[in-house]
C-alpha cells in the first residue's frame, strides 16, 4: 500500500496541462465495441479506472496497440463473447462502475450484453434503472440474477422507439445512445444528458456513420443505420481536474496557469468559482490564477443572503467539484452554503476538515455550511484517508494548503482519477512524497 506524504504552507508556480477527462473516457472506450473497424483515441488519461477498462477489453477479445502516450488503437473484429458470462468476468467488471457502458454496444451489435453490479466511489446510491429501463423500450429482454447480482439484457433486433428518461443520466444517456444508433429505425431520447462528455460521444458516432441529432440539446433523435466505421478521435481535457487546479491555486496563494482547457466546453465552472472570490482570467485557451496574496471573499446574494452552491444536471454545476468547492470555502473571507443533491455520502469527508481545523457545519447528508477562515488560521495537518476521487483530492489540497507534514493514506482513490498526480504536482513545486507504507 501507498500513502502521500505532503508539507504543505508553500506557494506554487507555473504551468500544469490538464489530462484527458476520465468521464469521456470510460464512454469512448466502450464505443470502440460498436465497429470491427480501427478506432483511434488520443489524450487517453493513464489513470487506474481507465486503465482497468481497457484491460476488460483486451480480455473480451479487442486487439488494442499503444501507438505513444495517450494514443492507443482499437479493433473489436473477433470478440471472446464468452467472457462475458466467466467467473473471470464476473470478477473483473465489478471493480469499475463504468463498466455498464459496455452493455449497450454488446446489445446493438451481437444482441446480448451482460455485466455484474459494478463498483466505483462509496458516495451513495447510484442507480442502474435508466439503463435497463431504455434497452428494454427499445425491445431487449432483461433477466437479473440475485445470487451473484449479475444484470442481463437480450434481443434478436432491437426497434427504434420514443423514451422519456426519468432521470438526466450520464452513463444511462450514453448506453442508450450506443445501443439505438445500430436499432431498427428512429429513437427519441428526451431529458437525454448534454454534457460535453457525452455531445463527444455522440459527434464520434455520428463520424463512424451514426445519425444522430439534437447534440447539445436534452432530445436527442437517433435514427439507426446498419453498422458503423472505424475513426478518429482526440478526448476533451478533464473539467474536473481544471476546476481542482483551480481551487489549489486560490488556497495555496499560488500564481498557475492552467493551459488546453477548452475554454468553451467549462460551462458555468469559471462562473462559480468566481462567486468564492477567485480570479479567473481566459488568456486564449489557458486559464490564468494570479495569486491570491490578499485572499478571496464570497459574494452573497443581492439581498445580503448566503450564496448557496449547489449541483445540477448539464449545464448547471457538476457534483465532481462540490468537494473542491468546499474545501477552498474554508479558507475564503464569507460563508457558503453547499448542497450535493445529487450523492448522499459526498459530504461525509467533511469530518477531516473539520479536524484539521475548518469551520464546517454538516446540516445533514445533503448540506454543509462552511465559514471561511479568510488565511487567519490554517488548517492543520493530519492523517487521513481518502474516501473516494473526488474527496481524496479536495484533502490533498487542503494538505498542501496546510502548516505541518500531513499523510493521505487509500490514495489508489486518488490514482483512480488524476494521472501521476504527485510527479505533476512537484513540477509546480509541491512538497508531495508517493511512499510504502
């Protein structure tokens, strides 16, 4: 096992480059399986949960080469099927939630997808629902064994319908996407996701052949064709991992420019942090942080009431940042509100920062109200551990922002998500040591 040992207290300078956004990730790599043609991906980010997923897929059979770093070639032209339905796999899908994203391509174009009940982060209930539920609209049998929580779908052709998703889902938008751009005739998806993650998704089908309308909007209009091409493709870089470059130079004081952020697919993320007093500057396509050498001061509403920040489906503000949000609150001048509506265990990493000295009031599972220290008084370090990516994170950066040597230990949660975070952040110059614990 690996801990982090990190001296935090230092300011730090420079450039980081943000790697290729693990969300896109997990959904590229998974319609590769929709074509026996050569796929090209470019800006793969070399992170634990990407890397287990092509692992899977190198087991079910895909011929996948490493042309350099980040860019890899995929051909699913003589796929084990078998596999699927083995211990071996039974044992592997489970350690990576966006794992299920194999099921909808598998379905449209071999007629069967399976996969155990996947893992991920412990942040709360995360349904399967929308998944199954659309296959099924678009004529798949579904079978569900409880005794090793093993999820099935079948069908002999799958038919072109209209669905009304009950919820905005990612992962569910994208699986159903996958599977009704090879069904018989016309899908409508309304209250489809649209984030930019998935608007890629979608823009990469449509160049292997798919027609597919609607990109950008919550109704998506696929009508489906008989097989798709090979392509080419290049990731977006991670929003998540700007927005935390982002908050790691507001709470260090540090002076970073954040560069290939593509500027235009953030959404309201500058926005937001700019409510916590934070400069954000647009210098192309970077993001410049000057240092916050007089700190940072959160506005409030026009009528003197508390900002709250709260998340929301695309466009309004990712989940993945509320972690990070909470932590730079700590030491901003003012008091913040924070409510995760979306994951009901999100918050509970708040209990470190409250022992490394924040002033935090945890509502209830939902809400947490933070009142800034405005730098008066640092955090102090600690050992702790870290509960899942995003937390893990938004701890390291409290870390580094605090006086004294603290210890992160479960950080393959860290890993998980950030490629080589440690070399990255000593680059910058963080005082940041991977070690045996």
């Amino acid at each position: 096992m690996e801990i982090f040992k990190i001296e935090g207290g230092h300011q730090l300078k420079g450039s980081i480059q943000p790697q290729g956004a693990k969300n896109e990730a997990l959904q590229i790599l998974c319609a590769v399986l929709l074509t026996p043609e050569l796929v090209t991906i470019h800006n793969i980010p070399d992170i634990v949960d990407v890397n287990k997923l092509i692992s899977l897929l190198k087991k079910l059979g895909v011929k996948i080469e490493k042309q350099s770093q980040g860019t890899y070639t995929f051909q699913a032209d003589n796929l084990n099927l078998k596999y699927l339905e083995s211990p071996e796999f039974k044992e592997d899908g489970k350690g990576l939630r966006g794992s299920i994203m194999i099921v909808g391509p598998l379905l449209a174009r071999f007629g069967k997808g399976y996969i155990p009940k996947p893992g991920g982060d412990k942040i709360g209930r995360r349904r399967l629902d929308t998944h199954f539920e659309g296959f099924i609209k678009l004529g798949a049998k579904f079978r569900y064994s409880r005794e090793d929580h093993f999820y099935g779908v079948e069908a002999d052709k799958l038919k072109g319908t209209y669905m009304l998703l009950e919820e905005a889902s990612v992962t569910g938008t994208a699986n159903i996407v996958m599977a009704a751009v090879l069904a018989e005739g016309q899908t409508t998806i309304y209250n489809a996701a649209c984030e930019p993650y998935l608007q890629q998704l979608c823009k990469m089908l449509n160049r292997m052949g798919a027609k597919i309308s609607g990109i950008g909007s919550n109704m998506l209009i696929i009508d489906g064709v008989n097989s798709l091409e090979g392509t080419e493709h290049r990731m977006l870089p991670d929003m998540i991992e700007i927005g935390s470059w982002i908050g790691l130079a507001a709470m260090t004081k540090s002076e970073l420019t954040i560069t290939n952020v593509s500027w235009d697919d953030l959404g309201v993320i500058p926005s937001v942090f700019r409510k916590l007093g934070i400069t954000v500057e647009r210098q192309g396509d970077d993001i410049h942080i000057p240092a916050h050498t007089d700190g940072y001061e959160i506005q409030s509403y026009i009528d003197g009431s508390i900002l709250t920040i709260s998340d929301a489906p695309w466009p309004g503000f990712t989940p993945d940042l509320l972690s990070i949000i909470l932590v730079v609150a700590t030491q901003a001048r003012g008091s913040v509100l924070v409510h995760q509506k979306m994951f009901e265990s999100r918050l509970f990493f708040v209990d470190k920062l409250i022992d490394m000295g924040a002033k935090i009031i945890l509502c209830d599972p939902h809400r947490a109200t933070v009142i800034g220290h405005d730098f008066k008084s640092t955090l102090k370090a600690t050992t702790m551990t870290s509960p899942d990516i995003r937390a893990g994170v938004s701890l390291l950066i409290a870390a580094l922002s605090a006086k004294g040597t603290s210890t992160i230990m479960n950080i393959e949660q860290i890993d998980r998500g950030y490629e080589n975070i440690d070399e990255r952040l000593r680059a910058i110059g963080a005082r940041i040591e991977r070690v045996k614990a």
